[in-house]
C-alpha cells in the first residue's frame, strides 16, 4: 500500500527538509507519496505549487480532506501537543519531531493518545540515523571496541542569536545525543538507571534564561556515560567517543567519519594505561561509513514509513523520547536549581 503523507508546518526550516525528502522518497521507495502540506505561513502555497499537490492554512482541512494516513509533525514543539493528538484522533501515523514536547505531562498525553488508538508515534530524535553513528553501533555490537567502558558525547556550538529560546540546552539540543547513549546502553545491557547528575547552567554570554552549557552523567552499570552541550563555544563541534578495553572510537557527526584508535598486541587488554603510554594507539584506523553520503533525515522517514507499512514500533518511540525528555528536564533543573 502507498503511504500518503502530509507535512504540518511545512513551511519551516525542518518542514521543508520533510517535504523535500518525503518527495525524494516517493521517487526511490514505491510506497510513499507526499499528497499535502499545511502551514499557517501562507507562502506554504509556494510549496504546494513546487510539490504540485494543495496546501492549507488550515492543518484540520489537511487532516480531514486530503486522505492521508500519516502526518510529519514540524511545528514549533509548543504546540506538538495539540497538533499531534488532533492528528492521531484523525486515525493517521505520526512522526513529530523532536523534543517531543516542553512537558512532561504533554509528552505522556501524546503517549498515551497514541497506544490508546494503536497509532505509531515516532519521534524525530535524527541522529539515531546519522550514517556515523550506525556504524559506531555496529562497531560496538560486532566486538570491535571490546567492553565498553566510556561514551562521551560532544555538542558545541555559538549561541544561536535571534532565536527565542523557550527552553535550555538540555532540551534542545542535548536530547540528540541522550537519546542515543541510552540506545547504545541498553544494546550492551548496561542500561541508564536512576538519575542524570548534571553541572552547567546560566551564563552572563547569552541572553537565556535558561541554562546555555551542561554537563551531565548519565548513571550505568560499569560505564561512564557522559553528555555535554553548550551554547558558549566559538565553533560547531558534534562528536561522540566510545572507549573500550579494545580501543576508541571517535565519530565526528558532522563529516560522519570515524577514527579508531585500537590497542595495540600484546597488550593485556584491560591494562589501559600500559598500552597508552606505550603510544600503541598510533594505528589509526578510519572504517568506512555505509550510505555516509546519505541525509539522517531521508533514513530516518525511510523507518517511519516502514514501520507504518509493516505494522510495528519505529525505531524511535514515543516512549523513548518520554524518558528522553524526562532525563533532560531533570539535568535542567539540577542546573537551574529549581523551576523556570
Ligand atoms: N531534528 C532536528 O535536528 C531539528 C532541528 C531544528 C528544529 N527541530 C524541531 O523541529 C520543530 C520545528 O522547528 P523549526 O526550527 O523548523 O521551526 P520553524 O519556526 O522554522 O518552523 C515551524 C513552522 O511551523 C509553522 N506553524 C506554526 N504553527 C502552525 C500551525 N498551527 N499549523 C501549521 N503550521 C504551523 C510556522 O509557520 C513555521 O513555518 C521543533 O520541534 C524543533 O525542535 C528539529
């Protein structure tokens, strides 16, 4: 069956990532069209004329008139709440992006909207699709590393001026990458338990409110898993480092390439410190990334529409992204020390 799709909020900055890749989509993969496109922007009518398809002002016109059977959810994450659930009443699949929502309490309503309907939910948490961090899963799972003993992750960039932050650092932008360390911990069996212990908060460089740089600890059985964001660094960096009793990893997530530095032979394995300060990480190693050229974002509706298709849980669900958000807001808070 050929999925029909709409995009909601079409006409922002992700909605127009959506819709580019939902069409290239339906050029490789025979079952998904890109049928509409809703934004209350009126220029969402210039994508309509592109896409060749209508497009409403009005996102209940879309869900009601345009037969689709699932939605791309790109609104301001404010009002997630609200157009998610006015889909999933509709009876469509829904793929909303990340953060889930700014709430707890929001997140759960959706949550639970949509395993009352049998509806799949998934959430847009990308970077579980980046290329580069597939294969660092893979190098993982396969042994290449050895145990795993630290995951630390890395997102920095300068503040981003003229936006209205109505949330922290922890929710924006480090969801990224909690949502991955926990992936990568429960596929070790070392799974996130407890509480996030979290350092950072509000610096006089920005204009927020809210915290702008954080550190957090993410608690797990005989592995140190490490989260960092910030807002005050100079430059972009997105880079997560696994070590293990075998070697490193460093994937960059933006060049999506990965360095392996292994531990030398001859080497007890888990004496780390003798193989360092022989200098046997000097072979560098740069495995091949598979479909390295390949947008996150095209893999990434490339799951929601097979789940749909397929009838089972995406690879990122709601429930996921619950506890994802829950994790953040708790390191926010931490940071903050108390509500905002
Ligand atoms: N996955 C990622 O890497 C990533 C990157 C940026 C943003 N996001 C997320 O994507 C979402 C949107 O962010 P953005 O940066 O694209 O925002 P944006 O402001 O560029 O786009 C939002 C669009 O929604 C439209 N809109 C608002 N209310 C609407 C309504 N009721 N009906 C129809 N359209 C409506 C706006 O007119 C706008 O065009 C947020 O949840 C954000 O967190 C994800």
């Amino acid at each position: 069956m050929t999925n029909r799709v709409g995009v909601i909020g079409a006409y922002g900055f992700m909605g127009k990532n959506h819709a580019r890749n939902l069409r290239a989509l339906e050029e490789s993969d025979g079952n998904v069209r890109l049928v509409a496109v809703s934004d209350v922007n009126p220029k969402v009518d210039e994508l309509g004329h592109i896409y060749g398809i209508p497009a409403y002002a009005d996102y209940h016109e879309m869900l009601s008139g345009a037969s689709l059977n699932a939605v791309v959810v790109a609104v301001p994450t404010a009002q997630h709440c609200q157009v998610v659930c006015d889909a999933l009443e509709s009876g469509l699949h829904v793929m909303v992006e990340k953060p889930i929502a700014f709430s707890a309490d929001e997140a759960d309503v959706m949550f639970k909207l949509a395993q009352q309907l049998e509806r799949i939910l998934m959430v847009g948490h990308i970077e579980w699709f980046n290329p580069v961090v597939r294969r660092l899963v893979k190098m993982i799972q396969d042994g290449d590393l050895g145990q795993v003993l630290m995951i630390e992750t890395k997102r920095l960039n300068p503040f981003p001026t003229g936006r209205d932050q109505a949330v922290g650092i922890a929710i924006d932008l480090a969801v990224h990458d909690i949502f991955n360390v926990l992936k990568i911990l429960d596929l070790i069996g070392k799974p996130f338990y407890g509480k996030p212990l979290a350092a950072g908060g509000t610096s006089p460089l920005t204009s927020t409110k809210f915290e702008d740089h954080i550190t957090m600890l993410l608690p797990a059985n005989g592995v140190v898993a490490e989260v960092t964001a910030s807002w005050l660094h100079p430059f972009k960096v997105r880079q997560t480092t696994v070590v293990g009793t075998k070697g490193t990893a460093v994937a960059d997530l933006m060049s999506r390439e990965i360095v392996f530095y292994p531990i030398g032979e001859g080497f007890d394995a888990h004496d780390l410190a003798a193989a360092m300060y022989n200098l046997n990480f000097v072979e560098r190693r740069i495995p091949e990334v598979p479909e390295r050229a390949v947008e996150p974002l095209r893999l990434e509706l490339q799951e929601f529409i097979a789940s749909v298709s397929e009838g089972r849980k995406p690879a990122v669900t709601a429930e996921d992204a619950c506890e994802v958000l829950e994790i953040a807001l708790q390191a926010s808070k931490q940071v903050l020390g108390g509500e905002k």
